[in-house]
C-alpha cells in the first residue's frame, strides 16, 4: 500500500474487522474499506462476496491484488468477476498450489499474474501455461522504538509462537543449552499456554533449567510490541532444520516470514547450513549446524559486522523491492 500511494494511486481494502484494527497504520494508505466477516456458511459467504465485488466495482478498481490468491472464497470472487475488465493479481504462499490443486485451476482462468515472496521459489516453479510469475520481498515495517545500546545479552529471536509443525522444537533445547549464559531466545508470536505442544516445550526446557532463558507471548502481539522486540534483537533463527517437520514446511515450497523480517528490520540470521546454498540468504546469515552450534554462535561484533552488511546490500534495498512490486503489478 505504501508503494501504490506514493505512486500517487487510489487504494481500496477489503480486509476483516480484526485486520482493520489491528493495523491503524493503514488509515494513512486506505482511501475506502469494505470490512466483512466470513461467516462459514456456503450461502451467506457467496452473499458476502458478492456484496464485496459489488464494492469494488463501485470503486472503480482497474486491479484486484489478492493477498493470499488461494481458496475457495477467491475462487467465487474470480468466478463473480469472469465478465469484468479488472484485473486480478495475487500472492501465492505456498508453491503447492501450481502442482494440481484443482481450486487453484479455477483461479487461473482469472489470474493471471502472480508473486511469490522469494526468489529462490520462484526459480522453482514451472508456471501453468498463460500465467506469469515474479518475486518481490515485502520488507516494510511500522518501526519506531530506538534500539537500546550497551546490552550485555545476546538476544535471538524466533518469529512465530511454538508450533512443532513449523519449527524445530526438539533441536533448540540443546542449542539453548550449548550457548552462553547471556544469550537470551523469544518466540515472538502466540503460543497458546493452554496447547500441549507448549506445555511439552516449556516442561523440556524447565527440565534442563533452561525456562528463565526463553520469552513467551500468551496472546496476539500488537505491532508495537513486535517492533520493540525486534529493535532489541540481535539475531533472527528461523528454527528450520532439514529432515524435520519444519523443512517439509520451508524452503521447498514457502518462505519462512523470517526471512522477511530479517531483510526489513537488516537484523542477521541464525541459519542452517543445509539452506547455504540458497543465494537470497547468504548476505543476511551465519550458518551452524545442530553439532557445531556453540562453536558458531556469533559474538557481538560478529552480528553487528553482518548488519552493516546487510544495510547495504541492494538485494535487501526497500525501494527497490517495492518498485520490483510495481513493475509487475502494472506491466
């Protein structure tokens, strides 16, 4: 949105109350709302997206920009939109849908046009005939806390609450206890306390006395928490392992959003050497391994060397990744 306004264009949001709310910073971008819930019911969720449709028209929208461009709602919209000159663009998340998702066919008669949010995906992708892809990195967050100089703690920071399926829960008790004793690790997003997976990681950790070393977030963290958080990181571990659940979910058919906080905030990355060879990461990483992780934890010096790195490293340039969503969006 940042980048559509100051191309001097009009935007208009479809989005859900909680996204509305959660975001005033998009009062600064929206120039009209349609906010709706899906109800989960078949008929009234067609009824919803038809009255989302007719608002759009009404807008005099000459695009459509589906942020996640998947599903059985943006199939009706496609469908409901056969016979209008708009045109839909949308963001795919997972490389998946383009191997035989039989929805996703439906949509590729309206889409056309798609973005993954990594370069190293789309180079592995062989898009369906009649569809063009590109890549952009969406690196622009809300910032405003000041980073604290003179910490002693070496702080890592995980993005996302704790979740086995996405991240490598049995391997980072062990790299926890392997690193010095200033070192301290966040889960920055929802880990449910009530979900047995948490309570399981959290029993694990108190176990190898390790739980005064690791931060949770019992709730929904607001931007302004995220961001103070991510003001005071040192490092960012995506936690992603190869032959664990979390490598079935990342780098093979999704990007990690660590990935792109990393590039936005310019805050390095504790990364897995099994993903060296995946040349978007390399200016923003320092690799370990699950055996050499205390021997590879970086000093102080080292991480702030790699975030001089990265600050001017064109690859990871806001700009140039917003005009790379420009160019796509209106070529």
């Amino acid at each position: 949105m940042h980048a559509l306004k100051n191309s001097g264009r009009r935007v208009v949001l479809v989005c859900t109350p909680e996204i509305k709310e959660r975001n005033p910073i998009f009062e600064k971008y929206v120039d009209a709302y349609f906010v709706t819930t899906m109800t989960g019911t078949g008929i009234k969720d067609v009824g919803i997206i038809r009255a989302a449709w007719k608002f759009i028209k009404q807008e005099n929208a000459t695009k459509v920009v589906l942020n996640t461009a998947q599903g059985h709602h943006v199939r009706n919209l496609c469908w409901m939109a056969k016979c209008s000159s708009v045109e839909f663009i949308g963001i795919i998340h997972t490389t998946r849908k383009f191997q035989g998702s039989f929805t996703q066919k439906s949509i590729n008669k309206k889409v056309k046009k798609y973005w993954v949010l990594s370069e190293h995906l789309l180079q592995s992708i062989e898009p369906p005939r009649g569809i063009s892809i590109d890549y952009f990195y969406p690196i622009r967050f809300v910032r405003n806390a000041q980073t604290v100089e003179g910490r002693e703690n070496i702080n890592i920071t995980i993005i996302g609450g704790v979740e086995n399926r996405r991240k490598d829960l049995v391997g980072i008790v062990k790299m926890i206890e392997n690193t010095p004793s200033n070192s301290q690790f966040t889960f920055l997003g929802k880990s449910d306390p009530e979900a047995e997976e948490v309570k399981s990681f959290k029993k694990q950790l108190a176990a190898n006395d390790l739980l005064d070393r690791v931060t949770f977030y019992d709730e929904f963290i607001p931007q302004a928490v995220f961001d103070e958080a991510l003001e005071q990181t040192d490092a960012i571990l995506p936690l992603i392992h190869p032959n664990t659940s979390s490598a079935e979910q990342y780098f093979k058919n999704q990007i990690a959003g660590a990935m792109s906080v990393s590039f936005g905030y310019k805050i390095p990355m504790l990364l897995h050497e099994g993903y060296a060879h995946i040349a978007e990461m390399k200016g923003a990483s320092m690799y370990y391994t699950l055996e050499n992780f205390a021997q590879s934890f970086p000093t102080k010096e080292q991480l702030a060397s790699k975030r001089a790195e990265m600050s001017t490293a064109p690859r990871y340039n806001l700009e140039q990744q917003e005009e790379r969503y420009l160019s796509f969006l209106f070529a």
